[in-house]
C-alpha cells in the first residue's frame, strides 16, 4: 500500500536516529565526552519519539481512514511488508557482530540465547533476559516486531469501535500505563532499566501514536498556533527532562514520562507537512530519514569495531580536535550507511517482500474491467 509521504516525518526518523548515534559514539577514544552523566536519557528519548513515530506511520499508510479491511490476506501481507523491512539488515549486522558479541567481556552474547536474538523475540516478555544481542541495538526490532504482530488486531478492534475508536484506545492506553506502573512499583530492582526496554512497557509509546494520528486526521488546517507551537513545546519538555535529571541525580523508572514530548514531537512535526521551504521537507533530508534505519543498525557495530582497533594504536587527541573528529566519525558512519541502504537494504526488502507474498499466495488479485 502507498501512500503520500508526510515528508518532515520521514526526516525525523533520521534524528531520532542520530540522538541515539550521539550517545554510543562515546565509547570511541576523543569523545568521551558525549558520555556525560544522565546521557543515557539521550537514547531513551529518541527510542521513545521512534516507537510513537511508529505506531502513527503504521495508523496513516495502513489504517488511512478506516479503510483497513481486517482479513488474514490483508494481516498476512502487513507482516510480510514488515517483516522483510527489517530482517534482511538484521540478519546481515547480527552475522557481522558476532565476533564481538561472543569475544565481549562487558556484555558477552551467550551461544544458547542466539535463536532468541535471531528471530527477534527477545524483548516479548517482562521476566527473565536473554542477554544483550550481538547487534545491541536490535533490541529496538525485537520491540517493533511485537507491536507489527498485535497491530492487525488492534486495526480490527478499532474498527469495531466505530466512533468510538479512539476511546478503546485511550482506554487500553491507560490499563497499559497502569499496568506498567504497577509492575515497576513491585519490581524496583537493579535491572529496571533493562526491564524498560521490554515490549509489553513499549506498547504505550506504540498506542498513543495511533491515538495521535487520528487527531492530525481531523485537523482541516495546519496553521493554528498551538499546533505550531506542539514541536517547540516538545523539545522543551525533553530538555526539562535532562534538567531534572541532572538536578535531583536521579534516572527515571520508565518511558511513561517521555511520551509527552514524544507525542508533540511527532505531532508538531507532522502539522508542518505542508512547510515545502522547511528544511525538514527538503530532499535531502528525507533521504537521510530514508537511510536512518541502515544508519540506526550499522552505527554501533562500525563504533565497537572502530574502537578496537583505536585501542590498540593508542589513539588520543587534542581537546581542541574533538568536536572536527565527532563529525569525522558521523560522516563516515553515515556514507557507509547510505552505500548500505541503497545497495543492500532497499533492494532486499523490496525482493523480499515480493517473493515472500508469492510464496504464501497473497498477491492482490486485478481487478477484471468488463468491454
């Protein structure tokens, strides 16, 4: 199914993209600095605008305006579109990460939890963990293959719903958020942190962007003030996040505090879909959007290997250098990506996606037009 690019929404996946870029290239020799207390907020917040970014792409190229139909053939094909987007980059990144996953010290990849990490399931339940994958960031897919897998059913509940859709929404929001609050509340353990990366505390992020397509739908007009004023307003409720962190020195328990700033981020930046001089609608822009999930996946590994070999050479640098070498250490990082995302991601998902169709027999029939 295609449907029209909202062109500033595109682009904000790469910035989401690169927040997350920004906290990892710590761990390379001369940006150490990026590391700084509470940087871990950092990350969270661009996860956190991506799941919402999410569940508002999936809502307006699928759902549209209640055209979805809910049939096997039509679940089975959102899958397949979904599933072929992001395996073929997994697969390649987990098969280049192994060796550091397997020769790690600080976060070691054990062999036995390989098939979980494989096919994505790792993150689906609140207990227990299966270790960190070989390609770290792949948590993220794991989450996002769960939501693709429940959302032909919450299309379908939606239609149900009629009218109403977005009150059954609202109202499977707040049990959810109860829900997770109520098992951090009883679970306040050292492994917190971890357990917030868990799919079934993500659902949250995923339903309120549903919930917040469906208010960009019944704007008419994209000119009132207070929606221009959403992604300012957005940003500031990020950076009084950081503030308070730094203040009171204290990490947040979960992602439920984000989604405010998460949700006017997506939405202000989506009220300017018609800002065509707004450099977030340029070309350029939206190709890096485009290319942010090769950029999102291939980032880390490219920085752990990097700082192998930089190790050992006893590389260092002069302050005044650091900032000339975060850019030298993005531009690269991003050309390989575009290279990966022409050649390697479009391609295969493109093929994937036709061969898998084939194979279970879901093509769309053509419609037959009488003489």
């Amino acid at each position: 199914m295609t449907k029209e690019l909202i062109r500033p929404l595109t682009a904000l996946r790469f910035y989401a993209a690169f927040v997350v870029f920004s906290l990892h290239a710590s761990m390379l020799p001369g940006l150490e600095w990026l590391g700084h207390p509470h940087a871990e907020l950092q990350g969270r917040v661009g996860v956190s605008v991506f799941f919402v970014l999410s569940g508002f792409i999936m809502t307006y190229v699928y759902y549209g305006e209640d055209t979805w139909k809910p049939t096997h053939a039509n679940a089975g094909r959102f899958l397949i579109a979904r599933v072929t987007r992001i395996f073929p980059l997994h697969l390649l990144t987990l098969v280049i990460c192994l060796p550091l996953g397997l020769n790690s010290t600080t976060a070691p990849v054990d062999p036995a939890n390989l098939p979980y990490h494989l096919i994505l399931v790792q993150e689906w339940s609140p207990f227990g963990f299966f270790g960190q994958g070989p390609n770290k960031v792949s948590w993220t897919l794991s989450v996002e293959m769960f939501f693709y897998v429940i959302t032909p059913l919450l299309f379908a509940g939606m239609l149900k719903a009629g009218r109403r859709k977005a009150l059954f929404l609202a109202i499977l929001f707040l049990v959810l958020a109860g829900l997770t609050i109520g098992f951090f509340t009883t679970h306040n353990d050292p492994d917190a942190i971890l357990k917030v990366e868990r799919a079934p505390f993500r659902v949250t992020d995923y339903v309120l962007g549903i919930l917040a397509f469906l208010l960009f739908q019944r704007a008419k007009t994209y000119d009132d003030w207070w929606k221009r004023a959403m992604l300012p307003m957005g940003i500031l409720w990020f950076c009084g996040m950081m503030a308070w962190q730094y203040h009171y020195d204290e990490q947040g328990g979960n992602n439920l505090w984000m989604l405010p700033g998460s949700v006017m981020v997506v939405l202000g930046t989506a009220y300017r879909r018609d800002s065509k001089s707004w450099f977030l609608a340029s070309d350029r822009m939206v190709f890096l959007g485009e290319a942010s999930f090769t950029f999102y996946m291939v980032h880390e590994l490219i920085l752990r290997y990097s700082r192998q070999i930089l190790l050992k050479l006893d590389f260092a640098l002069p302050v005044w250098l650091y900032i000339p070498w975060f850019v030298a250490v993005f531009v690269a990082i991003q050309f390989v990506a575009n290279q990966v995302h022409l050649r390697f991601e479009a391609p295969a998902n493109t093929k994937g996606r036709k061969w898998l169709t084939k194979v279970f027999g879901l093509e769309k029939k053509k419609e037959t037009v009488a003489a």
